[in-house]
C-alpha cells in the first residue's frame, strides 16, 4: 500500500515538472527594447513595449500587442522571421531593408506608419494592413500570396511601389488613396480597387537604359546597361509571368 501512495506520488510530481518544464521551453521570448542574434520559437513585443529586431532570426511568429511597436531593422544587416508576424491595436509594426518573412504579415487597428520598405523584403505568404489610423507603406518588396491594403484611415497617404506581388494586389477603403511615387508594381493577378492598372498602378516597361537618374531610398541609379531579366523568385514561387526587375550586364 505505501509503495503504491509513493509511485502515485512520484508520478504526480513527474508529470507537474514535466508541465512546467514544457511551458518553459515553449513560452515565447519578450522582447522590449533592442535583439539580435538567433532566437528560436516565437517572439512577443508586450503591450506598451518598444522592440527593435537587428541581425536577428526568429525562428517561429511574432506577434505585437496592444500601443507596443516593432521596427525590424535590415537596412544594414539582414533578419528573418520563419513565421508569421501579426499586430494588432499596436503603435506601429514597420519592416526595413532586408527582411525576409517565411509566412504572412497581418496588420490591423494600429496607430503609426506600418508596413514595409525595401529593397530586400520578402514576404513569402500574404500582406495585410487593414483598418490602421496610421499609414500604411508597401515598397520595394516581395509578396509570394495576395497583398491587401483596405479601409486605413490617415491625413497622408500610403506609398504602394515597385513591388512584385504572386497573386493579386487589392487596395480598397483607404483615405486618403495609396499612392505610387516611385513607380508600379508587377502583379500575377490582378489590380483591384485604389490600385488599379487604370490608376497607373501597373509597371512601366523600363529599359536598363530607362532606370539612369532613378532615385530609391538611399540609392541613386548613375549609369544602368544590359538587360532587363526576371526574379529568381518566379521559378522558386511557381509565378506565371515573368518579372523583369533587374538589369545584367550583357555578353
């Protein structure tokens, strides 16, 4: 009789360190104030927080809660996300530079500039900033699913540019209306809504030649020859059409 209280014993006091021990290796990081380096599973920016990610790797979703904000900062060093990132009700989510999400990026219901700005993002699933007080930017990206940019409200409009985008790109509800100020985008499906080819949303057909004087953040084009040739990422996507988004020198 005592020998089975004591294994009933034991086994009860196993199974709760176990408990514990599993919830600590799987609770999420906090971040609150500035990280690099490798980081695995998931990562939460706490309400009210401030996070900046640099040089990092995360290796599951980062969520942002409420009046917290997140800047992951790739325009010197690159940093990934293999996750999702999703914010809500938060100050502001922006992703800079080279910054490559393996999932999706949802945005809603927050107050400062969020989005994206490249060149160097990649995001491999869908785009969503939707219902935001802030502007919502989306330029020099990457966008493997659907980009969907709708019902944001703010005095100064959102910049949609040169981004490539493998499904359809849909702008809708916004005031004031995305605008394109550095040039259009190159989308597999269609362009709907504010974005629409109508509104001159669709990409020129540039010539190498054509992009001399070009100005892009922190980038001025001086002297561009060769060809026009397509992503890589329309093969590693599965894209129907080809993109012609950067010039090779010829022969």
């Amino acid at each position: 009789m005592n020998h089975r209280v004591r294994f009933a014993l034991l086994s009860t006091v196993s199974l709760a360190a176990l408990a514990a021990g599993g919830a600590a290796a799987w609770a999420d990081t906090v971040c609150n104030g500035s990280m690099t380096g490798t980081i695995a599973g998931n990562l939460t920016v706490p309400a009210g927080a401030s996070c900046t990610l640099y040089q990092a790797s995360v290796g599951g979703n980062v969520r942002v809660l409420q009046n917290a904000s997140l800047t992951v900062d790739g325009l010197e060093e690159w940093s990934s996300i293999a996750g999702n990132v999703q914010a809500n009700q938060c100050a502001s989510t922006l992703l800079e530079g080279s910054v490559t999400v393996g999932g999706n990026v949802q945005i809603q219901q927050c107050a400062g500039t969020s989005g994206f700005a490249g060149p160097g993002i990649k995001i491999r699933g869908n785009f969503q900033c939707q219902d935001n007080s802030g502007v919502c930017e989306a330029t020099l990206g990457e966008v493997g699913g659907n980009a969907q940019i709708q019902n944001n409200r703010s005095a100064t409009a959102g910049d949609v540019s040169l981004n490539v985008v493998g499904g359809n790109l849909q702008c809708q509800g916004n005031t004031a209306a995305p605008t394109h100020a550095l040039g259009g985008e190159w989308v597999v499906g269609n362009l709907q809504g504010q974005c629409a080819a109508s509104l001159d949303f669709a990409a020129a057909p540039y010539t190498c030649a054509s992009l001399t004087g070009l100005s892009l953040p922190d980038t001025t084009i001086t002297a561009a020859t060769g060809s026009l040739q397509q992503s890589p990422q329309r093969r590693q996507w599965g894209l129907r059409q080809p993109f012609a988004i950067y010039c090779v020198r010829d022969g």
